[in-house]
C-alpha cells in the first residue's frame, strides 16, 4: 500500500511538473493557441486552431555571439500579459485592417548562458513569435527556429530564395528532402478540410530575411540570408503561422500588424503623391524603351484613362538633339502631364551597362533629388537579388527617403513582402513573385493568390491579350487576373493598343486597383482554380481563373439588399480567343452560372440599381 501511494505522489509530481513547464497564449475568440514548453532543456512550440493540431513540437531556438540561447533552458517566467484591438486603413486586397490579438513576453532563464525574451502573439488567424535580448558589445545574431508540419499534409513551397521568383509545387510532408529550401511563404494544406496555414515572416527592417530548410524529417529550420549583427536592444522579425480558410488567409492582416505604424508626419500630405493606379509598360510588348515610344505608350495611356506609364531600363542612354536621358526625360514628363499621364521611372540597385547604381546614400539622394525636381512620380528600383541585413535595411532607408521628396517606389528582383508597405504606403509594390515577364503560364495564375500573394502584393504585370501569348488561356482568364492579382500599382503586360481595339477597352480601363472588400468563393483550391468576389464603393467584381474546364454557379449571398445589374465577361465554349459579355438583374438570393473553358475564366461588374 505504502509503495502505491508513493508511485501515484511521483506520478502526480511529475504530471505537475510537466504542465507547470507548458503556457498557452490563446486568440481573443479563443479558436488559435500556441503552447510553449521545456522538453529535455530545450524551448518547444505547438500551435493548434480549434483543437486541431497545426504546428507539431517545434524548437525554439536562435543564436547571439555563438551561443545557443534555446537550449540548455532551466526556466519560463511570464514577465507581461497585453492585448491590443485596433484599426487601421490598408492599400489592397481590403481597405480597413483589424489589429486584434493576446500577447504574452516571457523571460527565459538557462543555465550555460544569458536569458531572453520570448514574445508571442495569438491572433484570431495565426500566431507570431520573436526573440530579444540586451547586449552591449555588437555581436552576431542568428535564428533557428523550425517549423514542424503535422503527418500527412501537403506543402507547397518555391525554392528561389534570390529574388522569389519560382514556381509554387505541391509536395508531401513526408517526402520533403534533407536539405530542401523554400522561400516562404510555405503553404500548408491539411487532410480533409478547409484548413490551411502560412509560414512567413513580418516586421523586417534591418536584420537578414528568413527562408527555410527541412533539417529533418517534416521540419522546416529558419536560414537567414547572410550575418546580422546588432548591439543594445537586439529583437529579432516575428516568425509567422498564419492559420484558417483560404479566405481567412487572403484577408489575413497580421503581417501588417506585426509592422511599426507610419512614422508621425511623413505622410501628412501623402493625398498629393500618393496615388494607387493602372500603368502601361512596354517591356513585355516587344516595342521598346525608345524616347518617341514612351511618348506613343503616354498618349496611349490618356486615351484609356490609364495613370501611369513606367519607362523601363534603357532612357538613361536616351540621347538626341543634343540632350541627355534626364533632359528628354523631364520632356516626357512634361509631355505626359499635359494628357493627365504620370511617370515611373526605372532604375538599377547595382551598376549596370556603365551606368552607375543607387547602393550609397549619396547617389540615392542625387537620383531622387532629380526626379522630383523634373516631376517623376514613382521609381522601379531593380536587381537586388537579396534579403541580406544591408538590402532590407536599405527598403527601409529608400522608403522614408523617398516620402521626402513624395516619390512612390517599386521593387523588383527582391525578396517578399514584410509588412513594410504599412509603415511606408509609398511601397506601392514589389516584385518577390514569378510574374508575366516569364511567360504566362496557366499554373502559376490558379497558385499565387493562395501562395505568394497571401503575404502581399505582388508585382506580377498580368493581363495578355495578344493571342502568342496567352498560352492556353481565355481572354476572360486574362481579364480576371489583372482583378485578382492584387497591386496599387498594377502594370499590365497588354500593349495599351491592344486593350484599345479589344471590345472590353471600358471594363478594363475601369478596373480598380485597391479594394474595399475581398472574398474568396467556392471552390477555389490551390492550383486549380481561384475564384474571388472583390468590393470597390458600392460595386462588386466577380474574376475567376481555372485550369482545367469546369460549370459553376455563383451564390451572390455577399450582396446587400436591392436589385443589383451584372455585367458578365465569359468564356465562349471552344473558343479560346475570344468572350461573350452580357447583362442580367439579380438579387442577393439569386445565383447565376458559369462555363469555363480549360484555361478560362469569369469577370464581372455588380452594381446596384
């Protein structure tokens, strides 16, 4: 009896002692939690979403002055509990962002070296993790926290960690290789439901971008892109899971969130300069950089009420009748203004072809100094091909700087979304993404609204309309994709001649390029079809893109009460190169069907009556 009593005491000692090593952190609705534990001395996490397992027992870990500062862990002490609800507005897929989450901070104590902070974040639709500490000296700072996935779920995932711009396939967790990289965001697909999360990161300003590795079986550890050294106040980006429907993830604001505010007065008079809109571009048209041509593609562009023309690479060499690239560039600009068309203007990070690059402080402040004084509007800045400490550092200098002189900005040949798009609003855009400049391809346009674009917006240029290029795909698919590629700067590929003579020149010159309201519709699934229900005021848009053929009907539930008109771009059965458009009245009870050719698509304009 006695040796009974005392093996129940143990057992209860120990069961004691493991959940006093276990601390939850819990949504405000209480649907997401994140669990975080000692095992054998080492920091663990698990993330769940109602119950459900969504992040397996995952190390804690990262690295300063050489040190392993997750293992060896002897103690987790809460030093703050906070929650926060907020609002705030947002260029994109939804103009209103909600800021709703608990937070805890903990201190960790290990016995081999010094103590952190481990801050955490649950959110209604993810969670977010970061590390800090204090430091006198300048030391290294490294990260490598890992990612387990569950048993038998599906990833999808691009390997290109340079500039993103890969293609997204879907692999087994299990059959995921040693070795592997990806660069997030890594898409998790769970069995038998409508659940998904997203592996990311937010709030990177100056320390090496994150991308992944499986280290071991289902397990993705944090690589950074080259050393980050940092002294005082060290804290590391949050490491994001965002977590729901594939809706849920399309309207998810938490890497926004996770990003400092706009720095107070910066933009006071953004409503000046700060302007969301279409853009022509000749580079996919095969016509050229030359001087009379951006003229050509500026007066192309009054006559379709288009906002911007981006003049590419090449007007540096701009020379004749004796003037150089910035003086017949301040002609174009001149030129265009007069038919309420503003400029973009390209420009390499690095040298490049003899002309030098934008890398110092003070080439980036000649160059911009020169651009507003001639009445540039925004600048492409290109070929970074890096998330190294200097190279996200140098977005946040660019951005701040540019705001001074009221110029917008573009980056290309760059690595994803980070949220910094809130703290700055004129980061119109960025590339990060395998756009139309690769060829269109059907597979892409159906993968990366619920991949890539779920961290951001991407600068993809798409809308085709010259039938060598569409590859398969319907005129309706290409109109569809310049809706739901979402991009305040949205440059189309499509020579602006083309939109002109195409029988829907009105309904693609109209298209907004911000949005108050997005909804994904059934059945949209990842690399098969993407289907989206988009607000702009009081009018709705329907665009839906798909691989493979397919007879669909539209539940118009979304709509408010009245009777609404619809205006419908469709496929025409057999036809690839062409659409049929039509009218009809209906109501919020009312649903309306489609046929989509392989490759086809759906565009429309819902308004009230």
């Amino acid at each position: 009896m006695k040796k009974t009593i005392t093996l129940i005491v143990m057992l209860f000692a120990l069961r004691m002692a493991y959940a006093a090593e276990r601390y939850a952190v819990k949504s405000p609705d209480g649907s997401v939690s994140i669990e975080i534990m000692i095992r054998n001395h080492d920091l663990y996490y698990k993330v769940f979403k109602e119950g459900m397992l969504v992040m397996d027992n995952s190390k804690l870990n990262w690295i300063v002055d050489g040190r392993e500062l997750g293992s060896q862990v002897n103690g987790i002490e809460v030093s703050k509990k906070y929650k926060g609800k907020n609002e705030y507005q947002l260029l994109g897929g939804h103009s209103l962002a909600k800021d709703h989450y608990h937070g805890t901070t903990y201190r960790i104590s290990s016995a081999s070296v010094p103590g952190f902070v481990l801050e955490v974040r649950a959110f209604n639709d993810g969670v977010a993790i970061r590390y800090s500490t204090e430091n006198q000296r300048t030391v290294e700072v490294g990260d490598l926290t890992s990612f387990t996935i569950p048993t038998n779920t599906k990833v999808w995932l691009q390997e290109n960690t340079k500039h993103y711009e890969g293609d997204y396939k879907k692999s087994g967790v299990e059959t995921l290789a040693i070795g592997q990289v990806a660069g997030p965001p890594v898409v998790i697909e769970y069995p038998e439901s409508d659940l998904y999360a997203a592996i990311t990161e937010a709030g990177l300003y100056d320390f090496a971008g994150m991308s992944l590795q499986v280290s071991q079986e289902r397990t993705f550890e944090t690589r950074l892109d080259g050393k980050t050294f940092k002294s005082g106040h060290i804290q590391t980006p949050w490491r994001v899971i965002m977590v729901g429907s594939l809706n849920t993830l399309v309207n998810n604001d938490i890497i926004t969130n996770l990003s400092d505010s706009p720095p107070v007065g910066l933009f006071k008079n953004s409503a000046n300069w700060l302007k969301p809109g279409k853009c022509v571009w000749s580079w996919l048209t095969g016509t050229g950089v030359s001087f009379e041509n951006m003229k050509r593609f500026s007066k192309l562009a009054s006559e379709l009420g288009i906002e911007y023309n981006l003049v590419d690479e090449g007007w540096s060499s701009w020379e004749e009748g004796g003037k150089d690239g910035w003086e017949l560039m301040r002609e174009l600009v001149d030129y265009s203004a007069e038919r309420n068309v503003k400029i973009w203007a390209w420009k390499a990070y690095p040298d490049r072809k003899g002309i030098p690059g934008l890398q110092t402080p003070e080439r980036r402040k000649s160059f911009f100094e020169k651009c507003k004084e001639i009445g540039v509007m925004g600048l492409k800045i290109d070929f970074f091909d890096s998330e190294a400490a200097d190279i996200t550092t140098y977005f946040k200098e660019t951005l701040e700087e540019a705001a001074q002189y009221g110029l917008m900005i573009n980056f290309h040949g760059c690595n994803k979304p980070t949220g910094l798009n809130r703290t700055y609003p004129n980061e119109m855009t960025r590339e990060g993404i395998k756009g139309y400049e690769y060829g269109m391809s059907i597979d892409c346009n159906v993968t990366l609204p619920f991949t890539r674009l779920l961290v951001g917006h991407g600068d993809a240029t798409p809308l085709v309309l010259n039938p060598g290029q569409m590859k398969g795909t319907t005129e309706s698919h290409q109109i569809a994709s310049a809706i739901i590629y979402s991009s305040p700067l949205l440059c189309l590929a499509a020579h602006p001649t083309e939109i002109i003579e195409n029988p829907n020149r009105k309904f693609i010159s109209e298209l907004p390029v911000v949005w108050d309201e997005t909804i994904v519709l059934p059945p949209s699934k990842i690399g098969d079809i993407a289907l989206m229900a988009k607000r702009s005021g009081k009018d709705w848009y329907i665009a839906g893109m798909t691989k493979e053929a397919k007879v669909l009907s539209i539940d118009c539930a979304f709509l408010g009460k009245g009777k609404y008109t619809i205006h419908k771009i469709q496929d025409v059965t057999g036809q690839q190169k062409s659409a049929s458009a039509g009218e009809l009245t209906i109501t919020k009870n009312d649903k309306f069907q489609i046929e989509m050719n392989r490759g086809g698509g759906i565009v429309a304009k819902i308004s009230p009556l």
